[in-house]
C-alpha cells in the first residue's frame, strides 16, 4: 500500500506536463485516426477507401516523388557540405556562422524561403531579370515554381542544410585512430574509405536520408505560401480539405489524409530510428 | 638475452620536429637493437609520442632521418612501413568482428581469406582471447580490446611494434596484468618494439632499455636498473622513482651528508654545497635515544612502510624499509638518520 | 590539388545559399516606379497596421510559449531525474513525439480542442501558446537534457535542500542557474520556431507574422519580402548569438537531429 501510495505521490508533480501533452498532442492525432474511420459516429471505411482514387493517389504519387527527389538530393549535397565544414578549423567564426544559418534554414526558414525564390527566379525575380537583360531568356516564364519542379529546388534549399545539421555528428565521430590504424596496417586512402569510413557512415547517410525524406513529405508551410491554387501534393491536400467541407465525395476527408501522412511519416522514422541506434553505437 | 631476437635494429638520428617555433623534438638519437624492447618514458608534451609517431610515418620529422634494419624510410609512406602500431584507446574498428579486425592487415596485403583467418585465429591465441573470435569490440573490456590491438598489430609480422601509450586508459589491476602479458608476447615474437608511456613503473618493468625525454631531449637512456641506481641528470632521478633531496657537501668526487661520505654521480654539481637526492629505501634509521632527529609519522603500505622523520634543521626526509621493521618505530621517538652505501647525485641548490 | 576543390566547393554552395538571401534584399528595396533604391518595404515593417500586429502578436506568443516550456517542462524533468526515474522514458518518447506527429496532422485534429480552448479563453491568437509548447517540446528537451546531464543534480539539490531550501527556492535558486546554458539554448531555438511557424497558425485561423507575410504577399511582393528576410536574418542573429554563448557545451551524448518543425 505505500509503494502504491508513494508512486502516486511522486507522478503527481508529472501531471501538468502530461496534461497538456495530453490535450494538446494525444487527443488531436487520436481524433485523427478515429475520426478517419468514424463519419457521424457511423465505422466506415468511405473516407480511406477515397484515399486510393484519382486525386489523393496523384497526391500521394507527388509527395513521394517530391520527398524521396529532395531526400536523395539533399543527403548527397548536404553530406559533401557538411564534410567541407568538418574539415575546416572547428572553432572558426566562419564554421558557426555556417551552422547558424543552416539551422535556421533548415527548420525555420518555411514561408521565407517561398519568398527567397520568388525573389530570385519568380516572375520578376532578381535573376530572371539579369538572365533577360543578358540572355532574353525568360526562366521564370511557364510558372515552374508552383510547380512540382520548383519545389523540388526550393525544397532542397532546406533539405541540404537538415543534411548538414544531421550528419556533422556521424562525421565528427570517425576517430583520427581508426584512420591512423588502417593506414599504418597498409590501407591507402581509397581502402580505409572502401572497408572503414563508408561503412561505418552507411547507416548514418541512409538514416539522414530517411529524415530528409519524412521531413519534406510532411512539409507545408513553403508549399502553402508558393502554390496558392491546386492541390499537387498531399500537404496541399489537406489544406483544400480544410477549407471546404467536401473534397472528392468525402467529407472530413482531411481526417483521412491527416492518417495517411501519419503512417508514412511514422514508418519512415521507425527506420530512421533503427538506423541512427546502430551508427551511434559506432561513431559515438 | 636468451630471446628470439628476429627483430630488425631502428635508428633514429637527430631528429628534430618544429611546430611553428615550438620544438617538439630537439635532436632526438636513438638506436634500437634487433628484438629489443625499449621504452620512451617522459611527462605529456616531452616529445615521446612525437618520436614515435614519425617512426610509424604518422608525423613528418623536419630534420634527421629514421632508418629501419639499416634503410632510410623517412619518405616512405605509412601505409607502407610494415610497422605494428597499438594506440591508447577505441582503435578497434567497430564494425568488424574481433577476428577481421585481427585480418584486417593482412586484407591490405592481399591474402586469401583461408590463410587470413588461420593466422588470425592464431594471433587471438597468442594473446588468450579465442573464445571472443565473433566478438565485437563494445562487448570486449578494456583491456581485452588492447590485447584484440597488439593481435591486431602483430598478425602483419611487423618489423617493428609501436605501442602509444596502450595502458593508460585501463584500471590499475588490469594496466598491471596487461603489461606483462605484452612483454610476454613480445619476448615470443621477438619483434623489435617502442613503448611509450608516462608511467615511470611500467617502463622500469617491461623495458630492455629506457630512454627517459624531457622537452624534445632524450636525457639518458639506460637499463632500468641503472636508470635507477644511476640517473644522469636531476631530472632523470627526480622523474624516476622517489627522492629526498638532502643538503650535502662535494669535493674530490665525493659527497657528504648524514655523517657519511659517499660518491658523487657523474652529472653531480663539482664541489661545495647542493642537494643530494637519495632514494628512500636507502634512508638508515637507527632507534637512538640521544638521536638528534625525530620520527614525525608513519604509513604502512602494505609489505612497505613510509617512515617520514624530522630533522635537527627542520625538514623531512622520508625512510622506505620494511613494515616489520617499521613496526619498530613511533611518532615522537628519537632516531638517527643514515644513508647505504653507494653514489648519490648532487644538484645545485 | 585539394584546397583547390575545396575552395571550388565551399564557393558553389556559398551562391547557391547566399544568392537568394541577396535576391531578397535586391527584391526588397527596389523602386519599382522611379528606379533605384527605397526603403519602403522595410518600412511598411512598421507603418503598416496589419503587418506591424501581427508581428507583436508573434513576439508576444513567442515569450509566451518560451515562459509556458520552462515552466512546464524544467520541473518536471528536474522532478523525473531526482524522483520518478522511472518515467524517463516515458517523458522522453513524449518529448521526442512531436516529431513524427507532424504540425498539419496535429492542426487537423484540433478543431475539437480549440472550440473548447476558445470557449474558454477567447479567440486571440496567444491561446496558440498551448500546441507551440508541445511543437518546442523536442528541441527544448534536448537542451535542457543535455545541460542537467552535465551537472550532479542529486548532490546539488540534496545540499540545497539540507541547508532548509523548499523545492521552488532549490529549482530557482540552485538548479537553474547551473543549466542556464541549456535554458538560454532551449529558450532561443523555440523563439525561432514559433517565430516561423505557419502551418498551425494559418490553418487555424490566426493571424501571426507568417500569416500576414503569405496574405500580403499576394498583393504587395517587396514588403512580404522584406519581412520574410527581417525572420530569416533574426533566426540567424539569434542562433549565433546562441552558438557563441554556448561555446564549447555541446553534449556529445544528445547527437543528431533537431528536424522536424516542418517547414
């Protein structure tokens, strides 16, 4: 009896945190998966079955191409950049200013990184006037920003620096020994990358990638601010659900949508989780 | 020395080593005989792991030269040094099993896996550690993942093992029981080795030789035992073992302190007053009831005491002797303090 | 041979970074009627009603959200460390939740609760306080963790408390100011957030700072422009200063991602 009485004397403290973790996150995704299967309190599977027709299956089609483009992309790009700013002397002004800008880049940026690009290859973006002035070519022409092209560019403007944040630390914990191992047991740089560094960093990359990956599939806010009309990825989707009441046949269909973007987003980080626990036993 | 002498003899000559207008190396000559195992012994920032990490081709010297088995390898890459290298800590590589990485060295040359995994397997013999073969290194101890490092290092049959300070990182018990087992190994190889370490006890134990180094500078190198009896400078004998350090008087060669006259060490001060530095297990006391000094306190160290007595000046010396016979002694009692014979070495005040 | 790829490197991906921040100041303070230079963009930052709110309402909710997170979180995790270990992982998985669970799911399941937090508290933008404290929650943890795992908290607080120290006076007076490095971290990064944040605001029908910036931007581009740049660079100033202050207390133990505040 004073075991049980002394837990609860010691969770109580934990109430107000769990309270509004409750409220605030527990009760909204649980209204969203109940919510995709109860329509006026009647089970029904309408709402999902929706989810494989026409327009959400293009949506879902776009938003994996977009997210898996931008997640190869940036961890390719952001792993040569964040190798550059590991090489470089570790307490530089240079190197926090670099890694200052990638976080706000990477997490922060949303709606003004919409304007940067409107503001460099819109309609009357800085470079697509000098390319006119130069050239006469009009970049900015067909609207490609809003579509699926222009956000894979800008989404791997922030995609890129996610990569950094997120790899620097695989990099920073290749220790100098395992180099200086390999090379006095006779590896050349091209071995100790091929049998020590690249596996080791494998499950890093991959797992970064995934990142990237749930990241931009669950991005919103630069799609939001670029494409003002349409519904070309799942994001979008929602949105439009949001706003009138019935989208395809369906309504509260945004509940459905909401849960399709769960289960991915989840799944991917799943592996994103497993993956990071075996690197960090390495390189930690 | 009854030993297998396989080894090839290492020659280091004069090397110096800048950085920027710090001399981590001042000069350093060093020769190392086949089979020997000699010991680089010095505080951190002597120049000790610098030596030899530009004999493992780690580190670039900016002058002199490092000759192994009589040829100059100073522009030999690293990679192709034919050197058994064991680090400090974590330079197992994570990923591989205990057995590849023992391989690992023999993958760079480029042997046929059946022969890789046999001399593998027996190197982790060599070193007691077969029932770990599919291992990896996060299940191994500390000391058990040296032991994987030195298998490691010697399964390429280097023509010189360096080992960088490998017991530095592992508790007491196991440091101990650890560097025997290296010496062990070594003495069956019979490779040539350098040893690095700060712990004056462990080089005096495994060491053939010891090259004792302060700022760049080799101070003396020598058998431990002459090491100790017979230091060079003041450094070397303050550096290795304990010391008093008590006022003395030089001439002709000899000194005199204590009441007693013995000789004076080459590298001692060459006549009038300095300081004698005499090892506490030379320290006399005699129970002496109108003895001039006094026992200030006592330690027992298990099979050795510490007694500490004051003198008629004021300062304190410190006698090493066995605890049965320090039983003999309590705080307050009047004794009189001698030295055993043999040399002492005298510094300047 | 390798400085020079290197340099090649670090200039490429310096254009492609910095460009577009330099597009968005051209953008910005270019007249587009006479030609050359203005600052009325920048100005409308201040002179422009609608803008000008919704910029004080983003500070506001800010400072709220950053006082709600200390509040809630550091006792508790203070409390789980010292007298509950058992709920660490609990508290952890809860904290580290909000990034799976991505903004636009978490604005489509609120309806419901915001009818009851508006009933309840009214219709201003700050009830936004509440979902930002648990949208922070991930990086906040992550700094405040990082910092009380590197002071002895049971000695520090047991000498505190033998000395006749109630639990506010220990946690205000002893703690805090040994984790301050973690709390200043956890403080900045979540301004940022909430800051930049529009997924949650727009579709819940509020008017912060992104907000107005995405609606005037359909009429006005140079002003929406300028403002988005003005958050840009504030995130930036505000994360250097952060770097520099916490020089050197990067914890190697809580590595890896702060993702996930989807853009």
């Amino acid at each position: 009896m004073a075991g049980v009485g002394r837990r609860v004397r010691e969770t109580l403290p934990l109430l107000p945190f769990f309270t509004v973790v409750l409220i605030f996150l527990i009760v909204p995704t649980v209204t969203v998966i109940v919510s995709s299967v109860y329509a006026d309190g009647v089970f029904s599977l309408d709402r999902i079955a929706a989810l494989f027709t026409g327009t959400a299956l293009t949506a879902l089609a776009n938003s994996v191409l977009l997210s898996g483009a931008t997640a190869v992309l940036g961890a390719l790009l952001g792993a040569v950049m964040a190798w550059l700013i590991v090489s470089s002397p570790p307490a530089s002004m240079v190197r926090r200013a670099v890694l200052s800008l990638c976080s706000v880049l990477a997490q922060f940026g949303g709606v003004a990184l919409a304007f940067a690009f409107l503001a460099t290859v819109g309609l009357n973006g800085v470079l697509t006037l000098w390319v006119q002035q130069a050239f006469g070519w009009n970049i900015a022409g067909s609207g490609w920003l809003y579509s699926l092209s222009g956000l894979i560019l800008v989404y791997t403007y922030f995609q890129i620096p996610l990569m950094v944040i997120v790899f620097i630390p695989a990099l920073e914990g290749l220790r100098d020994q395992w180099r200086e191992a390999a090379v006095s047991l006779g590896a050349s740089t091209w071995a100790y990358w091929r049998e020590v560094a690249i596996p080791l960093l494998t499950p890093a990359f991959l797992g970064s990638a995934l990142l990237l990956f749930a990241n931009a599939f669950a991005a919103y806010a630069t799609a939001a601010a670029l494409v003002s009309q349409g519904s070309p990825i799942l994001p979008l989707l929602i949105r439009a659900s949001l706003v009138s009441e019935v989208v395809l046949g369906q309504a509260g269909f945004a509940y459905a949508l909401a849960l399709e973007m769960i289960v991915v987003v989840a799944v991917v980080m799943l592996a994103y989780n497993l993956l990071v626990r075996r690197s960090a036993r390495w390189l930690s | 020395m009854s030993r297998n002498a396989s080894g090839v003899a290492v020659e280091l000559s004069d090397l110096t080593r800048l950085y920027g207008s710090t001399k981590a190396l001042d000069g350093l000559t060093l020769h190392i005989e086949p089979g020997e195992l000699v010991a680089l012994l010095g505080p951190s920032g002597c120049g000790k792991t610098t030596a030899l990490r530009i004999l493992a081709g780690l580190d670039e010297a900016t002058s002199g030269t490092v000759s192994v088995g009589g040829v100059d390898v100073s522009g030999v890459p690293a990679s192709k040094r034919d050197m058994g290298m064991v680090f400090q800590a974590y330079s197992l590589f994570p990923h591989l099993t205990v057995l590849d990485n023992v391989a690992f060295g023999l993958k760079m040359r480029g042997k046929a896996k059946q022969d890789r995994t046999s001399r593998a397997a027996d190197m982790l013999d060599l070193v007691g550690l077969t029932a770990h073969t599919h291992k990896y290194a996060s299940e191994l101890s500390g000391g058990q993942q040296q032991r994987v490092a030195l298998a490691r290092a010697l399964a390429i049959q280097p023509r010189v093992l360096l080992l960088d300070e490998p017991l530095s990182a592992l508790d007491a018990k196991v440091r101990t029981q650890l560097r025997d087992e290296i010496r062990r190994v070594q003495l069956e190889v019979g490779t040539t080795t350098l040893f690095v370490t700060h712990d004056q006890e462990e080089a005096l134990a495994v060491a053939d030789r010891v090259g004792v180094m302060s700022q760049g500078r080799l101070e003396q190198l020598a058998a431990p035992a002459e090491l100790y009896a017979n230091p060079a400078t003041p450094f070397v004998a303050d550096f290795v073992g304990l010391n008093n350090k008590v006022p003395a008087q030089v001439s002709g060669g000899r000194a005199v302190l204590l009441g007693v006259s013995v000789p004076a060490l080459a590298g001692s001060v060459s006549s009038g007053a300095g300081l004698a530095m005499v090892r506490p297990e030379s320290v006399t006391l005699t129970a002496d009831r109108a003895g001039t000094s006094s026992v200030s306190s006592a330690s027992f160290l298990g099979a050795i005491s510490r007694v500490t007595v004051a003198m008629p000046d004021g300062s304190l010396i410190n006698a090493q002797m066995a605890s049965s016979v320090a039983r003999a002694f309590a705080p307050g009692d009047p004794v009189t303090v001698g030295i055993e014979p043999g040399g002492v070495l005298v510094v300047a005040t | 041979m390798r400085g020079a790829v290197r340099a090649g490197l670090w200039v490429m991906f310096g254009l492609f970074f910095l460009f577009p921040l330099y597009a968005m100041a051209d953008f910005s303070t270019r007249n587009l009627i006479a030609g050359g230079r203005t600052g009325q963009a920048w100005s409308n930052l201040v002179t422009d009603d609608a803008l000008y709110q919704s910029i004080v309402v983003s500070l506001l909710l800010a400072v709220f959200t950053v006082v709600a997170m200390l509040v809630l979180l550091v006792p508790t995790m203070i409390w789980v460390r010292l007298r509950a270990p058992w709920a660490k992982g609990l508290i952890e998985f809860l904290c580290l939740l909000p990034l799976t669970i991505p903004a636009l799911v978490i604005v489509v399941g609120l309806r419901n609760v915001y009818l009851w937090v508006t009933y309840l508290l009214g219709e201003s933008a700050l009830t936004l306080t509440f979902v930002y404290v648990v949208v922070v929650l991930p990086f906040a943890y992550r700094a405040i963790d990082a910092a009380l795992s590197s002071i002895d908290l049971q000695t520090l607080s047991e000498a505190a408390r033998s000395l006749g120290a109630g639990w506010t006076t220990t946690i205000a007076r002893v703690v805090v100011p040994n984790i301050w490095s973690g709390i200043l971290s956890a403080a900045f990064i979540s301004i940022a957030v909430v800051l930049g944040e529009y997924t949650i605001a727009s579709l819940s029908g509020y008017e912060t700072l992104q907000v107005q910036i995405v609606l005037i931007g359909k009429s006005d581009g140079p002003t929406s422009v300028a403002a988005s740049l003005a958050t840009l660079l504030f995130g930036f100033v505000l994360l250097l200063i952060l770097s520099l202050v916490t020089r050197g207390q990067r914890s190697r133990r809580s590595r890896g991602i702060e993702p996930g505040v989807t853009p």
